[in-house]
C-alpha cells in the first residue's frame, strides 16, 4: 500500500480530524469570549491564527468580526481548511480509496458529507451553532466507530490511524496554544478566578475535563493541564499519546515492509523527547516555545512519511 492509495487514506483522516478539531476550536472561542468581562471581536484574530487560517481571511474581510469568523471557519469553500472544505476533501479522498475502507466506513463518510452540506448550505446563527459544533463531533465519532470496529489491522489501517494522530497532536498543540493568544487580557489575572476558568475552556475543548477530574479533581490549575494534556500517556489527545501512536504504527509499517524508514527515526526521536520531559521543564522552558517546537517537528514528521512513502507517485 504505497503511493496514491497510502496518500489517500493518510489525507481521508487528516482531514476528518481537522473537521473535528475545527469545530473545537470555534468552541474554544466562543467560550473563551464568555469569561472575558468586555467582548471583542479581536481575539478572534487569535482563533484565526491558531487555526493558521488568519492570512486567508484577511484577503476576504476588510476587519475581524466574530460572525465572519466563524463563517469562515465553518462553512467558507474559500477556506480550504473549514469544516465543510475538510469534510468535503475527506470524502473526496475516501471515494478514490473506497476499495480499500469496509462498506461501513465508506457510509459513514459519505453520510458525514452529505449531512453536514445541508446544514452548512446557509450560515449558522448563534442559536444554532452549539447543535451544529456538536453535530461535526458525533459525524466523527461514527466514522472513527465505523473504522475501529471493522477494518483489518493492516498497512491500511496504520495509514489512516497516522493521519489522525498527527493531526490531533497538532490540534492539541495549536489549541494549548491559544492560552497564549487570547485567554489573558493582562498578567494580573494569572492564578486568579479567571485564569483557572480559562484554563478549564481549554480542557472542555478536547473533551478533557471529564477525565482531568477523575485524575486531579475539580481544581483546575494550570501545570496539572499541562501534564494532562501533553504528558499523561492515558488521554487520547495528549501530545504524548499522540506521538506514541505515531511512532507505533510506523513501526507496524516498518515490520509489514521489511524496512526502517527516516520518518519512523524521526517519530522515535520526538516521542522519545516528549517522554523525557516534566512540566517543570516545560514551563521553565517556557510553553509557547515547546509547542512550536513540537509543531514544527510534526509537520516535518507528516513531509517525512509522505517522501517515505511515495505519495504522489
């Protein structure tokens, strides 16, 4: 399974992650914009930029306005990386691999697309937008369902489970992030009410804090959610978990295809880094910086496999 078919499946899922995390992170902003005591449609911005989609909606809209960015992120064919686009391209992707998915897996997209285009056909109110942000995550939830319940644990599989995990560790990174953009108007407010109820927007918006209180309980501070969200090898989208399954299903390749490969190297590297690694020394370190870091390298990960693999021969 080299080439277009590996590439195929790798992007199908990478694709439906982002869709997912998309809709995560609009839920990020909006409740990150409640705890603020004056609203602003400039933080905004900082949700664009987390979402690496801020450069693209500057070239449609004269100025930040909540409403467009939301558009913008959720249903704009401008934006190649908006929900409908992502899921758009998911399908597309999963049509060309279709012989290598179970009927259900192929359903289950294919459905995803179908639903989520008649809702997103017209723009989304406010009302409206909780039901429509939840409604991407359960079309996910079915496709992962619909995966792990009947595929065969092959190269196939390893594949597309690539693709999920490096865009989820990204996601995961990029909303730890927003921390840094837009949850505190000043530095009087750190360690304050405020501060810790910022810090909990950022749990519920990887379905973390059921899980972060069965662990720490109700107090949420922020270097137990860092240690939660990067380190504990028991969250799903915690960096560590992440990059422990990349590296596990290039190795399954590896043993499939009698070869090592650079990015199986380079996948040990990284999970090794981020297994060394405390929260002491990640804040010593400063938070920011460790994520870009660790952004940076999965994106040259995610370039390595593609080369390894010969996707687009």
């Amino acid at each position: 399974m080299l080439g277009k078919n590996a590439r195929g499946l790798f992007w199908m899922y990478r694709f439906l992650e982002r869709a997912e995390n998309t809709a995560r992170l609009i839920e990020t902003g909006q409740r990150i914009a409640l705890t603020r005591a004056e609203a602003s449609d400039d933080e905004w911005l900082s949700v664009l930029q987390t979402a690496g989609v801020d450069q693209g909606y500057a070239q449609k809209h004269e100025k930040i306005a909540k409403d467009s960015a939301i558009d913008w992120m959720l249903r704009d064919t401008d934006n190649p990386s908006s929900v409908l686009s992502t899921v758009k391209q998911a399908r597309d992707n999963a049509r060309l691999v279709r012989t290598a998915l179970t009927p259900d897996v192929w359903e289950a997209v294919n459905g995803t697309w179908m639903q989520l285009r008649e809702v997103l056909a017209r723009k989304i109110g406010e009302r409206d937008l909780p039901r429509t942000l939840g409604l991407v995550r359960e079309r996910s939830a079915l496709v992962r369902g619909a995966t792990r319940g009947t595929m065969l644990r092959n190269d196939i599989y390893d594949f597309l489970r690539l693709g999920t995990f490096i865009e989820r560790a990204d996601n995961t990174g990029r909303i730890l992030d927003v921390k840094y953009y837009v949850l505190l108007p000043s530095s009087v407010a750190v360690g304050s009410s405020l501060d810790n109820a910022q810090w909990e927007t950022i749990l519920r918006s990887v379905s973390a804090r059921g899980g972060f209180r069965m662990v720490y309980g109700d107090q949420a501070r922020p270097p137990e959610i860092v240690q939660f969200l990067v380190l504990d090898n028991r969250m799903p989208r915690s960096l560590r978990f992440c990059c422990s399954k990349i590296r596990s299903n290039l190795e399954f390749l590896a043993h499939d295809y009698g070869a090592e490969s650079t990015s199986l190297d380079m996948a040990r590297s990284l999970a090794d880094e981020i297994d060394g690694k405390d929260v002491a020394m990640i804040f010593d370190a400063g938070l920011h910086q460790f994520i870009q870091e660790t952004l940076s390298k999965l994106a040259a990960l995610s370039r390595q496999i593609e080369l390894d693999y010969r996707f687009y021969e």
